[in-house]
C-alpha cells in the first residue's frame, strides 16, 4: 500500500459508508482501485461527487449514526425503522424537546422514498387531531432530509409486546378506540394510513395513544398508490392491500387494526410464516382460528370485533372506522 492509498481508518470509514447506503458494495471497490492513484479522499469525491465539507461531516457523524442538525442541541437516537432514524433533541431557539425523524442514507437517494417523506411532513403539517402526531416542517442539509415534529414520551406498542407479555382487554379496547377515532379522523381527509401496527402507535403515561407514522398514508388513491399498493408490513396487510388493489379504502386499515388488536391481547400473530410472501398468501387466503382465541379466555366481545376487523371479504368488516368506534363505545368503558 502506497501513502496515498486507503488507510485501515479509510477502509472502516468506507465499509461504514456502505452500510448505510450511502453507495454499492461495487462502488467502494472502484474507490479503493482508485486509491493508490489519486488518493483515497480525492478518490472518494471523484466517484460521489461530494466535496471536502460533506466528507467531513460524515466522517465526524459516524455517517450519520450521530448526526450534528443545525438548529439543534445533543441530538439522541431512540429509534430506528425501515425508512428513517429517530432523534430526541433540543431545539436551540427555545430549547424545546422535539422529535427528528431522519431519512436514511440509501432511501435519500431513491426519489419515490424522497417523495414519500416529503409528503409525510406536509400532512403532518395540515393534520390536527389528538391522537395523531403534529409535524413541524421539513428540511434539508447535506443531502439529508429531515422531519421535525413533537416528541411524544412513552413507547410503541410493539416495544410492549416485546417485553413478553399480552395487553390487558380493557387497555387493549382503549388503544384500539382511539386508533380508530383517529382512523375516522383520516378518512374525512380521504386518506389511508396502509401502515396500521403496533410501532407506529405511541402509547404515552397518561393512557394517551398517539399515531406517530403517516410514511405510507397519502390522499385518496392518488400518486404513489397504483406504484405501491402493496407498500405497508406483510404481517399487518389487509387481503386486498396484499394483492396489490389499488382501490384501497378505510377498511383496509380496519383490518391492519385488527391484526394489532389481535397482536395486543394474543400476544402473537395471526398469521405468520418464513417469508414474506407466506404471510401474504395467508392474509389473502387462510381465516382466523377462532379456538385459538377460545383458548387464550378472549372475552366474547373481543372475539366478535376482532373476526368483523379482520373479515377477508372487506364488504363484511366494518365499513369505516366511525362503525367501529360506534360499536367500541356501545361497550362501555374500555
């Protein structure tokens, strides 16, 4: 290796770089080939076209791992999912906790995945209702977007249900009637979630459910939708979202909420299966199994409204979530 080729410290660097996507496996090569002519830096914005400051500021951020956000102070990641980091920090203007949703590296590169982020913080941006969270704007820097919005305390029900225990049926029906008043709330504004599960609702200290992701939810059947119907987590899929229809309405979130409902007071899944496929074909094909609930002690109302949510003919599920709120409420307190 001459001086002017990669250094280990360089080669980590790259492999990092790799790892979030910021480029091929291939590319790096080409980088490191590259190398013993013309140097590994100069190499390196050769083939990205970055220059020295963002170099630079990737290589102090760990490639984002730790990112330094203008306007913000002592940025902390509590949460990662299959589109974007998430960052608690302050806000230097008024030293005001919020939430920094980030999207990753290889999705800031993929302009429908761009798109989708862009849209999801104009939504949030126009939404108000209390059991949705409220974004504050959209920016950019770097080449990196990012999603400002309210941080809200607590966790996700799915980070509950890995702490091994079902939810309790009362708590279960309380999370689930909110989820759905909120689901009532988006359909008046002719959208559809298609991302309904158990880590995308926040549950807070006071009881409070709050929706925390709207990545996949858009307006009416416009845009994305006939590119990426089946876009959405296989396990939580309505039959007709999982075949692709492009004419996808609220009861398709009906059913994602019942798979959560499901989840919640089973402490499983309904359907599930070594690929994603398999859970497909499931969701479109195989029904519930009703002794399995018999013997978890389901109460008999559970029973009834989670076999009306998750109803593969659509036509017989609750034909929107103001229905299921309805028959929610007629129960009592829950």
């Amino acid at each position: 290796m001459t001086e002017s080729s990669a250094t280990q410290e360089d080669q980590q660097f790259l492999a990092l770089l790799v790892h979030r996507g910021f480029f091929a496996k291939a590319d790096a090569v080409r980088v490191l080939q590259s190398a013993s002519a013309k140097g590994f830096t100069a190499a390196l914005m050769a083939a990205t076209g970055w220059d020295s400051k963002k170099l630079n500021y990737l290589r102090m951020t760990k490639g984002l791992l730790e990112p330094v956000i203008p306007g913000f102070d002592d940025a902390e990641r509590i949460g990662t999912g299959g589109t974007a980091d998430v960052f608690k920090a302050r806000r230097k203007k008024d030293f005001a906790t919020v939430a920094l949703k980030v999207l990753l590296p290889r999705l800031a590169l993929d302009p429908p995945s761009v798109k989708r982020f862009l849209e999801e913080g104009k939504l949030l941006q126009t939404l108000q209702h209390p059991s949705i969270v409220s974004g504050h704007r959209v920016f950019k820097f770097m080449d990196t977007y990012v999603l400002e919005m309210d941080f809200i305390p607590g966790k996700t029900l799915e980070e509950i249900l890995d702490e091994g225990d079902p939810i309790e049926e009362e708590t279960a029906l309380s999370v689930v009637l909110q989820a759905a008043r909120a689901l009532e709330y988006l359909r008046t504004q002719e959208i559809v979630h298609r991302d309904m599960k158990p880590g995308n609702l926040m549950l807070k200290p006071d009881g409070t459910i709050i929706l925390i992701d709207l990545g996949f939810a858009g307006a009416g059947m416009e845009g994305r939708v006939s590119e990426d119907s089946t876009l959405g987590t296989p396990s939580y899929l309505a039959p007709e979202q999982a075949l692709g229809d492009e004419s996808l309405d609220a009861r398709a979130d009906i059913y994602s909420l019942g798979v959560t409902l499901y989840h919640l007071v089973m402490g499983s899944l309904p359907f599930t299966g070594e690929s994603e496929g398999e859970v497909m074909r499931k969701q479109i094909l195989e029904g519930l199994k009703g002794s399995a609930m018999k013997g978890r002690d389901i109460s008999p109302r559970m029973h009834y409204v989670i076999e009306k949510m998750m109803a593969k003919d659509r036509e017989i599920r609750y034909a929107s979530p103001a229905e299921l709120v309805e028959d929610l409420e007629s129960f009592g307190p829950a």
